[in-house]
C-alpha cells in the first residue's frame, strides 16, 4: 500500500491562538486560519489543523485526552486508497467524506485518515557543505549561512505517539504495508511506510498502563544548519527549548525539540536517513548514548572578551 506518509495532522487544544501563534513562529503559513483556529502548511503543503478540543468538527477525543484528534496520511492514488479501504473493513468501520478522506480508527484508539496526498513536489536545494574532494559543493560565491537565510519547515516528517502495547501497534501499520527500520528494545519500532525512503514516519513508545497520546511530530528543515537557524530564533522568540540540538543514531537526522502549548513536543529535524527494503532493521537498547550521537545546549551568543556568561 502505497503510503506516502502523514499530509496533516488535527488537534484539539485549550488555547487555540496561542497553538496559531506557536506554529506561525516555528514557521508554518497560514493558510486557512480564523478564531476557530483552522491550517497551517510548511512548504510542500503539509501541515497542521488546529481546533479547540470542544470543536464539533473534530474527531472524538482518546478517553486519555491527548491533544491529537486525527493523523491524515497522504498516498499515491486510487489503487493505494481502494487496498486500504479493502484491508479495514475487514475489522472495522471505514468511511469516505465529504474531503475525499478515507477515515477509520486504528487498534490503539487513534483516529486516521488516508487520502490522495496532497503535497506540492518540491524543488529545492538541501543544504550541501564545501569538503575537500567531496564531487558536491556548494557554488562559487554562494554563502553557507547568513543572517536573513529563510529557515523554513519544508514536509511534516514524522510522528511519536505513547502507546500502552507497541506490539499491537506495530501490527496494526504493518497490515498497511509500514516497515520496522530500527527498534529500541523495550520502547518500540521505528517505522516506515511503503512511498517513503525515510527512515520513520512513525514512532512508538511503549508505556506503562493506559497512557495513550502524541509525544512530538517534526517537519523536515534543509539541513542541519536550518535545524539550528530556526531552532535559535525560536528561542529567541521566548520558545522553550526540551532537547537539542543534537543527531540522533538510529536515522541520523539532527533534532532539536521544543515544548508546545500543543501539550506536545515539536521538533526540527533534518538529513535523515532514507532506506529501502534491502535495508536490515537494528535493534537497540534506549538510553542516552544510543539516542544521540551528541548534544548540544543553546546559549545566548557571547564571545572571549565579551560579555561573561
Ligand atoms: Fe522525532
């Protein structure tokens, strides 16, 4: 099944114009919005609904509260449409809407959503580095960084949901063609479906008892350099970084993560691995060192001579 990976996702918040706010200074546009909330896209036409939680146009809230009120994927066509539509009604309800979106609820609770994706194909260079006998270099007179550089979120990446038994989960997706890429033991799969190389779309982890809900989702940034571009004039707005920046192993994509009124985190990323289905899946323990390959914390600017910290 030919999906391509999340288009949009929806939530349900308490304050729906600090959420706006929130996205609009992480670098999302506008595109729908109003006192209601409402859309939210990054460059490719990805993006985030955000409604208040008691808003009638949501989909029923988990008995736990999490803010995620709907994930929506995007898929290639038709075909991938119909083959999804003929897997879950073999156990479940599945509805088309009025959107043109395929809707049904997964093993955990979590309502989804699957339709033509919607994305714009972008053309745009990533970030590329000078390096002596590298074939690829930046051009002749061209800056690796500047001040004004636009830093903008180009694709939703990737979602990390809690899940009270990550087995079942990963089950459930791999009825619908996602792939485990890399595991941490104990935590849960890494996973990836069929459009994609990249290494996740879709994170669990495990947790004790009921809890139930979205830890973080993420948009890809060009580069590295972007990652902590706009990850620094985040903070600059008064932002609040959680971890970062830092590269993580399993994917390789540099990450730095924020706290949201979201009641979620958000993170950047960038440069992560893509994979195919030769690739064999790792597993590892989760720990601190197996996270990351480094950490950095963000300071305010100074230098020697100036101002001490
Ligand atoms: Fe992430």
């Amino acid at each position: 099944m030919n999906i391509i990976g999340p288009d949009y996702l929806v939530f349900g918040v308490d304050d729906v114009t600090a959420c706006v706010q929130y996205l609009i200074d992480y670098g999302l546009t506008p595109v729908d919005v109003d006192a209601t909330g409402g859309y939210l896209e990054a460059l490719d036409g990805t993006g985030i609904v955000i409604r208040h939680r008691g808003d009638a146009r949501l989909p029923a809230p988990l008995e736990t509260g999490t803010t995620l009120r709907e994930t929506v994927y995007g898929v290639a066509d038709e075909a991938a449409l119909h083959a999804i539509d003929t897997e879950l009604s073999k156990d479940r309800h599945v509805s088309l809407g009025e959107d043109g979106v395929l809707r049904a609820v997964d093993d955990m609770g979590f309502a989804l959503g699957f339709r033509i994706t919607q994305r714009r194909e972008l053309s745009l260079a990533g970030e590329v580095s000078n390096a002596p006998g590298s074939a690829t270099l930046r051009a002749i007179n061209s800056l690796g960084a500047s001040n004004d550089m636009p830093a903008r979120p180009r694709s939703l990446s990737h979602v990390v949901c809690f899940v009270p038994d990550a087995d079942k989960a990963e089950a459930f997706y791999a009825r619908l063609g996602f792939v485990c890429t890399d595991r941490f033991i104990g935590t849960g799969p890494f996973l990836r479906p069929a459009g994609t190389q990249d290494h996740h779309t879709l994170f669990f982890i495990q947790t004790p008892g009921f809890m139930k809900g979205i830890e973080h989702f993420t948009f890809h940034m060009a580069g590295p350099t972007e990652v902590m571009v706009a990850g620094s004039r985040f903070v600059e707005k008064g932002y609040q970084s959680f971890w970062g920046p830092g590269r993580h192993q399993l994917g390789s994509n540099w990450f730095w993560y924020f706290n949201s009124p979201m009641g979620c985190h958000v993170e950047y990323d960038a440069d992560m691995d893509l994979h195919d289905d030769t690739w064999q899946a790792r597993s590892e323990l989760s720990s601190a060192d197996t996270s990351q390959y480094f950490l950095f914390r963000h300071t305010e600017k100074w230098m020697p001579g100036g101002k001490p910290e």
